[in-house]
C-alpha cells in the first residue's frame, strides 16, 4: 500500500511509532485527543506502525464503504450483524433488492447497462448515497456524526506492524477507559475507534505536519 500520508508520534523501543492515513482517511478529521489515546494503546501493546483507513465520511463516502463491505465474501451477512436493528439495515436491505432488480433485468433481456464490475459497483454506490440521504447520514454511522463531540476513525488490523500484536493492539483498546466504543474484527472490517472528545475540537498536529 503506498503511503498517502503519515506522522510519527514518538517510539515503542527502538522503534518510532507512525500513523499512517490511508487515501481515504482525512487526517484533518483526526483530533489530538483522539491521537493521544491511539498512541497509548500502540505503546502498551507494543504496536509501531498502524494505518487509518477511515475517518469522517459524507454520504457518498459513507455509501462507498458499505458497497465495499457488502461485496466481500460474506460480505451481506456480516453487514447485517453489524446493523442489526438499526436503520443501516435498511441500506442492506436496499442493496440486496437493486442488486436483484439488475441481474432480473438482464434475464429478461433488458440491458440496464449496470450489469457488473464497475459501472455496477457505481450504481449500487449512486443507490446507497441516495438512501443515506432519505434516513440521515448521522443515523447510519459515526462516521457521518459530528466529530468534534465523538471522534470516529478505523484502524486497518492488516496492515499492523508487528502484525503479530494485534491481540494485544485489542486488549489495550478495551483496556482503556478513553475508548467510548470499539468494533473489533470480524465483527467489523477494521478496529473501529469512537472516542468522546474533550473540549473543544482539535485537530491532529499530524493533520499539519509536512509529508
């Protein structure tokens, strides 16, 4: 994965600790508070490097990550573990029609020009955006709510160094009081962070920092 940016927030060991933002994570969407805790939990659990795939997200993005979960393998039911009861399951259930609307217009020989790879992945997209928009982005995910009162942000387990330390990157999360809310794997995709700030909202001095 190429970097797309990073910062480094002091060591565990020898060894610098770094966070890195992914090409879909806005760094400036990530609070001092909120990098203070993450680095903690790396330095307790012996963790160096680790990659934020994900921060505040508007409906079309919000829209894209679910596609994105939702066409893994097992990809449907593990989101619908993941929104059981609340209104996200309502997008699940959005997509699993529209998908099945596509694949039973191209039997019957109607050529909806969606029917796979990208130009449908871009419609099932199109489709989720517009249903977040009817139920209220903030109704579907943190991502979407106002970060400035709870910070949310996932960390990629894949791409941990050591990766072997995930279990500990895991208990050090629960073990900190900060932590308002985490959905580890499998549960959810990445180690999904939701951390009540303090104050006023600050953003990460990483968000600054020359890359």
């Amino acid at each position: 994965m190429a970097h797309a940016n990073s910062g480094s927030t002091g060591g565990t060991g020898t060894k610098p600790i770094t966070i890195h933002f992914g090409p879909k994570a806005n760094r400036a969407n990530f609070s001092s508070y909120s990098r203070a805790v993450l680095t903690s939990i790396m330095k307790a659990a012996g963790v160096h490097t680790v990659w934020i795939t994900s921060t505040y997200r508007d409906a079309h993005d919000q829209a894209r990550a679910m596609v994105q979960n939702l066409q893994k393998p097992n990809g449907v039911a593990k989101q619908r573990t993941l929104y059981r009861g609340k209104p996200g399951s309502r997008l699940v259930d959005l997509y699993e029609r529209e998908k099945a609307a596509v694949a039973e217009a191209e039997r019957r020989g109607i050529q909806t020009g969606v029917k796979g790879g990208f130009a449908l992945q871009r419609h099932m997209i199109m489709t989720l955006e517009r249903g977040i928009s009817e139920i209220g982005q903030a109704k579907i995910s943190n991502h979407s709510g106002m970060q400035a009162i709870l910070n949310v942000f996932d960390v990629d387990p894949n791409t941990m160094e050591p990766a072997r330390r995930t279990g500990e990157f895991l208990k050090a999360a629960k073990d900190d009081s900060r932590v308002t809310r985490l959905i580890p794997p499998p549960k959810d995709p990445a180690f999904h962070f939701e951390i009540a700030q303090l104050g006023d909202f600050d953003p990460s001095p990483l968000s600054r920092a020359t890359v």
